[in-house]
C-alpha cells in the first residue's frame, strides 16, 4: 500500500510504502530531509487502496466522531465510507472518509453520498 502525501518542503505529491512512512527521506529538490506526514497531519493524503490502514481509522473516528454520520442516524458506526466512491476516483483520506452504520453504508453502495443523501430525502418526501 503506498501512501501518497504532500512534501512539506516542495509541495510536490510524493509516496512511501505505507509500512516505511516512519522513515526519513529526503526531498531532492530542497535538499532537506524529512518524516512523512501522518494521516492527521495531512488529511487529503491518500492510500492508493480501497482499505484504509488501523491508524487512519482511528483519525477519521476521532476526528468526525463513533456515530454514523448520516443525519437521523444515531447508531455506532461499523463501517468508513467514500463520500466520493474510491470507483469513482475518490481517495482512501481522512478527508473523504466517514463513519456509518453498515445499513446506511450498504444503501448508499457504490454512489456519491450527497446523490445518494438528496435521493433518500425524495423518497422520504
């Protein structure tokens, strides 16, 4: 899983095997060398999978809190979800991530949540 981040010196994407990001590299064009970025410190950084790592989890639930995030709801959340659906380009982040109950996850399947969101509203109506 590779773990694709901002470099803090150039501004430039760069990426580090996810199990290697505690290391330090160098950003050649700065000449500086540095520790990547963690998912709290950067939330558009990005896993180039589907699944999420343990510790992102824990910042996305820390973050956003442990009910699921779809309003009316007051279950516990079981699941993550990809507002922007990772099928539809949307990335593995703290930023697009958020808690939901797996009925909700489920319903929404494989669209944009706030598609998905308006929809559900509708057929409430």
């Amino acid at each position: 899983m590779k773990w694709n981040y901002i470099c803090p010196y150039c501004n430039e994407w760069r990426y580090v095997d996810w199990e290697k990001r505690e290391g330090r590299f160098k950003c050649e064009k700065m000449n500086k060398t540095y520790v990547p970025p963690t998912p709290s410190d950067q939330e558009q950084a990005y896993v180039d999978t589907h699944e999420w790592p343990e510790l992102m989890e824990e910042v996305v639930v820390g973050a956003k809190g442990l009910a699921c995030t779809v309003p009316g709801c007051e279950a516990h959340y079981e699941t993550l979800d990809h507002r922007i659906p990772f099928s539809r380009d949307g990335r593995t982040c703290v930023e697009n991530l958020f808690p939901m109950c797996n009925e909700h996850n489920q319903s929404k399947g494989d669209k944009n949540y706030e598609v998905w969101l308006l929809a559900r509203e509708l057929d409430k109506g």
